[in-house]
C-alpha cells in the first residue's frame, strides 16, 4: 500500500545495523590522541654498533677412548684401543658444548691404521638426541682427523674393528 516506507524501513535498518558495526569499532580502537610526528633517531644512536649477540657457552674439549666392552676383547685389541686413545687425546682439541654425552661407535681400520668406517652403535639416541648428535659427528670428525694410528699389523684380526666407548672431557 505505502511501498515508500517499506523501503525506508529496510534501509534505516540497514543504516541502524552499520552504525551499531561502526559504534563497535570505535570502541575497539584507541581513542585518538594528538598526533606527534615520529621522531628521527638522533646522530647519537645512529653511530652506535648494535649490541652482539651472547655466544653459546663452548668449552676446550678433548675426546677419551676405551673399549665398550673390555672383557671380552683380546690383549691386543686392548693395546690398541689405548693407542687410538693416546692418538686421539693428543691430536683432538675443540670446542663443544659442556653437556656433550659419551657415545658409543664402532670403529672399522684398514691394515695401515687409517679409518674405513665409522658407525654409531645406539642409532636411536643418535636420531633423537641432538647432544648425542653432535657428539658422535664430533667423534667421528676425530677419527678421520687424527688416523692413521700406529697400530700393529700383526694383531690386525684383534683391532680391524672396535666397538669404542667415547667421551668428551672438559
């Protein structure tokens, strides 16, 4: 009958509904304050360096050897076990984290004394731990780095491959 003022009613409720939607997004929003244009760093702060970053604690580190299980490894095994030790205590020095855990790696030689393979025993340590991680890699690092060892080729069934027990001395 007046469809003048069926569209006046749907359009003052649509207006309502956006004022009400506006209403709420002022109230959300801060209150504006005077505007304060932002200030240009001074030639002070400019010139500073930024601060350095704090390294990570490292401690000199040397790597001790001894077999995992001596019991039940020859005299001559032992023997060279002790030199592999000596070897590797005096050429391995770096820095490591102070937490580094003992790891156990078998360690297969060559006849010359120069390392073929080097594997870690406790796999699942190894790919879940990230200290053990580091550790073995270090290791193994060591092995490679400090080979070959001055062992006899007489013994060579003895010592050809060694299950060893390694751990990081701070």
């Amino acid at each position: 009958m007046y469809p003048h003022r069926r569209r006046r009613g749907r359009f003052s409720g649509v207006f309502l509904m956006a004022l009400a939607l506006g209403a709420c997004d002022r109230r959300a929003q801060p209150a504006a304050g005077p505007a304060t244009p932002p200030s240009a760093p001074s030639a002070a702060a400019a010139m500073e360096a930024p601060p350095e970053p704090v390294p990570a604690k490292e401690v000199p580190t040397r790597l001790s050897v001894a077999l995992l299980e001596p019991a039940s490894t020859t005299a001559a095994g032992k023997a060279a076990a002790h030199a592999i030790s000596a070897r590797i205590s005096d050429c391995w020095k770096a820095l490591e984290s102070p937490d580094a855990p003992p790891v156990s790696l078998r360690l297969n030689l060559n006849q010359d004394g120069t390392v073929r393979t080097v594997s870690v025993v406790d796999k699942n340590a190894f790919s879940s731990d990230a200290a053990y991680r580091g550790a073995a890699t270090a290791a193994t690092g060591a092995f490679f780095k400090c080979s070959p060892f001055a062992l006899s080729s007489a013994d060579y069934a003895s010592w050809k491959s060694l299950v060893l027990q390694i751990t990081p001395n701070h």
